[in-house]
C-alpha cells in the first residue's frame, strides 16, 4: 500500500474510532480486530437513510404545499438517502476499517500461533560435540 493510502486510511480510522462520531448507532460498531459485514453497514445505512429521508420527506412535503409541483412518493427520499450512505461507507470508511481489521486479524492469529508452537528441544554442548 503507498504512502498516501495509508495515511488516508489512518485518517478515516481515526474518524470512525470515535465514540461521539457514532453517537446512538455506536452499538454498530464491531471491535477494531472485526470486519464490518456488508449486512452491518445497510444497518447503519438503513438508519440513517430512513431518518434524514422522512426529515427531507417533510422538508419537500412543506416546499410541494407552497407551490403547484408535486411530491414525490413518501418511500424515495429514504431509499435514495440510504443506497447513498451505503455506498459512501462502502468505498472510504468501510474499506479503511476492513483493511485494519484484516491486518489487525493476521497479527493477533501469528501471535497466538507463535505462543503454541513448542520451542526447540534445547542442546548441551556435549551433545552437539557427539
């Protein structure tokens, strides 16, 4: 990975890492070490998808009552609003936590692998010399 990627990564790590940055979806978090699941992220998309549509739903309800245009169907806002974080979140902080995740994941399975693996039989020195 270069230079640039990573910083960018640790950038978008730092980001993702902070409590408040997650305010009441903060339960959606996995631990650093776990990969975030395409399932997870929809939730999380989901969420707020459906929260900022039904308020940009009213937003355009009380735009549509001041003039002669119509509103468009109640489901729109949320489902556009949603593919739209999903895909956002897939592409820059999602892949930035799936590729710590991964790495973090490698390091912990070589340590524990390293800490079962029986050290070598230790020699004397008479033993080598026979």
């Amino acid at each position: 990975m270069d230079h640039r990627s990573y910083r960018a990564d640790e950038r978008l790590n730092q980001f993702s890492d902070r409590d408040d940055m997650w305010g009441p979806l903060l339960f959606l978090r996995p631990e650093q070490r776990q990969v975030m699941t395409p399932a997870r992220v929809l939730a999380i998309a989901g969420i707020l998808g459906l929260f900022y549509g039904m308020l940009g739903n009213v937003m355009l309800a009380l735009m549509a009552a001041s003039g002669p245009a119509g509103k468009p169907p109640l489901w729109a806002m949320p489902a556009l609003l949603t593919a739209m974080y999903f895909v956002c979140a897939q592409l820059s902080i999602v892949a930035a936590w799936n590729r710590r995740a991964r790495a973090t994941s490698r390091r912990l399975d070589w340590v524990e692998l390293t800490r079962r693996r029986p050290a070598p039989p230790e020699r004397d020195d008479e033993q080598a010399a026979e």
